[in-house]
C-alpha cells in the first residue's frame, strides 16, 4: 500500500507516516440522553443519530436541546466523535470535528481528542474516508444494530502527512462543505418558495379564484373536468423501434436506453405506448398512492401501455393543467379513492377524466405555467451544480487520503 495519496498540494511530497491511533489521541464516551429526552430549546446536544441524518465533517452548532442530566459530557472545541451504533458497518464508519465547546455529547459517541500533531478536521475526514474507514467497517460488530468501540477506534492505523497538510486538506475539505450546504439551502428555499406559490397562485377551500394573480386577470376560475381540457393518444410500438424507455420521477421523466422490466423471450413483441415530446403520462409514485403527472421533455420515448399518454386539448396549456393537480391535495384524496378495495391504487385515464378541476382563461394559464417552469428550471439547475459538487467531493476523497 503506497503511503503517499493520489493528488496533493503543490509543495508537500514526504510520505504520510503510520501509527495506531492510540498512540496519537485519547479516547472517552459521551453520556445519558436518547431522543426522548429531546425539548424545544434548553443546553445544545448531539446524539449519534445525528451523524446518519444530518452528517457534516464540521459541526459548528445544533439545533437539538435538552434538560442537563448530572454527570454530562459537554463539548471542549477539540474532540472528534464516532457513533457507537449503527444500522451498516458501513454507515458507522464516520465521524465529526464538534468545533464548539459548551455543547452536549450523548452517550452512545465514541469521543477522540487527538494530539498536536494531528488536525482534528482531517482526522475526520480520514476516518470517515480513508483506509481508516475501510479498517473500521471491518472491525464493526453486530447484525441488525451494528457497534464501534473506543477498543475499535485505538487499533486503527492512522496515515498522515505533516501538520501543515492536514490543515490545507481541513480547510480545503471545510470550504467545499460549505459551498454544498449553500447550493443545498438554495434549493431547498426554492422548493419552499414554489410550494409556497402553488398554494397561493390555486384556488384552495372552495375558493373560486387564488390568493395570488397576475395583473390584468380578475374572472372567476370555471370549474373543469380533466377529460375536457385533454385527449389521449393511442399510439403503440415495441422496444423494436430503438426509442428509449421512460420513467417518472417528481424532476420529470428520465430515461434509460434499456428495458430493465422482466424480461420474456418475447419482451420485444410487447406493445408500449409511445410518448412524444411535450406529452403526457404519469406513474405511481410510492408515497401514499399518489400518481405524479409529468410533461416529457427529453425526447421521444415509450412507457408500459399500463401508463396513458395524452395532450391537453383546445388552447389549455398542458403544463398548467400538470402542475396544478400535482399540486392538488384533492387529487390526492381522488387517487387513494381508486384503489376500491385492492391493495394497489390504478388510475385509469377514463377515471382521471372524472378529476374536476378549476382553471382560468388560456392568457392566465400560460402565465402561471410559465412563471412555474422557470421556478423549476431554477431548481434544477441548482439541483445539477449540487450534484456535480458532491461527486467532486467524492472523487477528491478518494484521491486525497491513502
């Protein structure tokens, strides 16, 4: 095994040294809490729980609180912590540098404070990353709770290079961590924003027209059904015919090149519908049996025949028309409501035909879709740029550490 990563900072060629890291830290456990003893607001706390839901490599500040139990463990600015359980030897294999003192630490954290010579941001990064993380996914004891112990964590062989690269590293690592979480509030301000809009720009409660409208726009909203605003297509290939198969997601519809259904000696010989561009369809979508409705974007595609495709009919704007009922907690209900007693919810296109709802002239409707599209445009783009970032990071993890 080299002892020297892949990419490193101009200047710094030494080879990492080894040691066990009991030779280079001390090693204690947190105390008492669980989330039940979770409040409002009193003295911040981590829990290890909060290393699977809300992992960051730096923990500055929490926003979890409890009533301080005697014999507590408080946070001094300088430890690093690795949960003790765990559901995977995978997931268990990662750790925090808590930057601030004063806070909390619950009992089921392995706490190491390490020397000097070490950087508490690159330790983690290290454990969590390195061979190190490898070495403890191994050392992980348990089947359906898996657990770490300090015993576990003094074992392991630690590679580092000299302080000032560990810091260079930290820091790198820090500032990338924090461009994510910036590209991550952003999409999640937009998400909001848009959910937000969407109760505002529909009417809700029997209203007849939204809380929010576009200047110049004052008519009622007239009450519609589905199968007046659209049409179905009825045309229908094999996988033969070299279009892409398409699946739903909430971002649209995504393709893939294969059939990845269960194949049959004559799976070419069944019969798909065909999706155009600018299309319709929609999917089941796990979460309380709901469909979610999609406009296809990418290019033509097929869909199991079990999917109807269809366009909106007249002038009504097809992307008005999608973005409302997915929106719409009636549609939600109407959904559930054809299940019928089975144990899987189907909507039939003739059923969705029966899905009542309101709608404004075609001026209005192509301005909320568009005002909407863009939003979403927005969002995807900052979904894309997060992504990329993430895969960078991971990418760089792999290459930094040994």
């Amino acid at each position: 095994m080299s002892n020297t990563p892949q990419i490193r900072f101009a200047g710094f060629t030494d080879a990492w040294e080894q040691r066990e890291l009991r030779t280079a830290a001390t090693f204690s456990k947190g105390s008492g809490y669980s989330k039940n003893d979770l409040k409002e607001n009193g003295t911040p706390i981590i829990l290890y729980g909060r290393l699977y839901t809300k992992y960051e490599t730096v923990i500055n500040e929490v926003d979890t609180f409890v009533d301080v139990q005697s014999n507590s463990v408080y946070s001094t600015g300088h430890e690093v912590i690795v949960p003790a359980s765990g559901e995977t030897a995978e997931d268990i294999s990662r750790a925090s540098f808590v930057a601030k003192s004063g806070i909390l630490l619950g009992g089921d954290l392995n706490i190491i404070v390490p020397d000097d010579y070490i950087n508490p941001v690159f330790l983690a990064l290290t454990i969590s990353n390195g061979n190190q993380q490898k070495e403890l996914s191994k050392r992980a004891q348990g089947k359906s709770v898996v657990h770490i112990h300090n015993s576990d964590l003094e074992n392991v062989v630690l590679l580092y290079p000299k302080y000032e690269e560990q810091e260079k590293i930290g820091e790198y690592f820090s500032k990338l961590d924090n461009l994510i979480t910036l590209h991550q509030r952003k999409c999640d301000a937009l998400q909001k924003f848009k959910k937000s809009m969407l109760q505002k720009m529909f009417p809700q409660n029997g209203e007849s027209v939204p809380e929010i409208r576009f200047a110049g726009f004052t008519d009622a909203w007239e009450q519609r059904k589905v199968g007046e605003l659209t049409v179905e297509s009825s045309e229908y290939t094999t996988l033969e015919a070299g279009f892409p198969l398409l699946t739903s997601s909430r971002n649209g519809l995504m393709y893939q090149n294969e059939y990845r259904g269960k194949q049959t000696t004559d799976s070419t010989e069944t019969m798909f519908s065909i999706v155009p561009l600018g299309a319709c369809t929609y999917r089941h979508m796990s979460d309380d049996d709901v469909f979610h409705l999609n406009v296809n974007r990418l290019e033509k595609g097929l869909v199991s025949r079990e999917y109807p495709v269809f366009y909106a009919s007249d002038d009504n704007n097809l992307d008005f028309i999608v973005q409302q009922i997915n929106s719409s907690a009636e549609f939600r209900s109407f959904c559930a409501e054809q299940k019928k007693g089975g144990t899987r919810t189907r909507l039939y296109y003739k059923n969705l035909c029966e899905f009542q709802m309101l709608i404004p002239n075609t001026e209005e409707q192509e301005k909320i879709a568009t005002f909407l599209l863009t939003l979403d445009t927005l969002i995807t783009l900052h979904q894309r740029k997060l992504e990329t970032l993430q895969k960078m990071k991971k990418s760089l993890l792999q290459k930094m550490f040994v």
